[in-house]
C-alpha cells in the first residue's frame, strides 16, 4: 500500500511540475510590446535622472519616446500611452508638444492621474500657475502620490519638470 501511494505521490509532483514548467514556459515567450519596452526604459531613465546623469537619462528617453511612437501608431488613442509620450517629451525639454500630447490624453480620460499631474508639473515649469492649480483640483479626493507630487510642486517643495 505504501508504495502504491508513494507512485502515485511521484506522478503526481511529475506531471505537476511538467504542466507547470510548460505553463509558464508558453507565458515566458510573449513578446513585449513597444509600450511595455517604453515603460521600463521612463523608470530606468528616471534613475539616471535622480542620479544626476541627465545627459545619460536623456538618451534613455529618446528611445523610450520611439517606441512609445510607435505603439501609439500601432493602437491610437490610449491614455496611457499619451501619458508616457507627453512625459518623454517634456523631458526632452519639448514642453509643447508634451502638452499636445497630455491634452490628447486628457481627451481619451479626463481624470487619468498621471496626465493630470505631469501637465500641472508642466504648467508649473512655464509658468502657468493656475492651471497647474486646476489639474490639482482634478486630482483632489483622488487619495493619491499623484495629488500630493503636484501639490509639492506647485508648493515649491521640489521640482521634478
């Protein structure tokens, strides 16, 4: 009886971990898209960037900006991707066409967070304090770091354009 129940204990972790492994193999081999690709490179450059290596985090934007070009050509219109757009090029130091860029999202989703805070940023970086106070005004009740990295900005506290 032992050994009946010790087989079966053996197939059983055998062909677990065989439809395991063959599970998250197939999940492993998704390619990344363009966009996923961006992302990383924003967080990557953002390091740079709090390091003090604009020139190096600058560069890393550039490319994060290509890609997210061409993932918004590929699927137009999502907010997130305009988000990451506008970011990129504002850091860049291109505070127009960031701004076309955060507006089109704000357009697709008028109470994205992160839109909303990067354009307060934006306008707070030429000089627009005002409206800077209204993407503020959106972003209030939302509970959120995004509310209170503006309001540090707009503040003074830091800045972060």
């Amino acid at each position: 009886m032992k050994k009946i129940i010790l087989s079966l204990s053996v197939i059983f972790f055998i062909t677990t971990n065989v439809f395991a492994a063959g599970s998250s193999s197939s999940g492993s081999s998704e390619k990344k898209t363009n966009y996923d690709k961006a992302v990383l490179l924003v967080k990557s450059a953002k390091k740079y960037e709090k390091n003090g290596k604009t020139e190096k985090a600058k560069k890393v934007y550039a490319k994060a900006q290509k890609l997210l070009i061409k993932s918004n050509e590929k699927k137009p219109g999502k907010a997130d991707t305009l988000n990451y757009l506008g970011f990129t090029t504002r850091k860049l130091g291109d505070f127009e066409n960031g701004e076309k860029y955060y507006l089109q999202g704000l357009a697709v989703d008028p109470k994205h967070k992160g839109i909303n805070e990067y354009l307060g940023e934006l306008y707070v970086a030429t000089n627009r304090h005002n409206l800077a106070v209204e993407r503020l005004g959106v972003l209030e009740g939302c509970n959120c770091e995004e509310y209170d990295q503006l309001k540090a900005v707009i503040a003074g506290e830091k800045s972060k354009y």
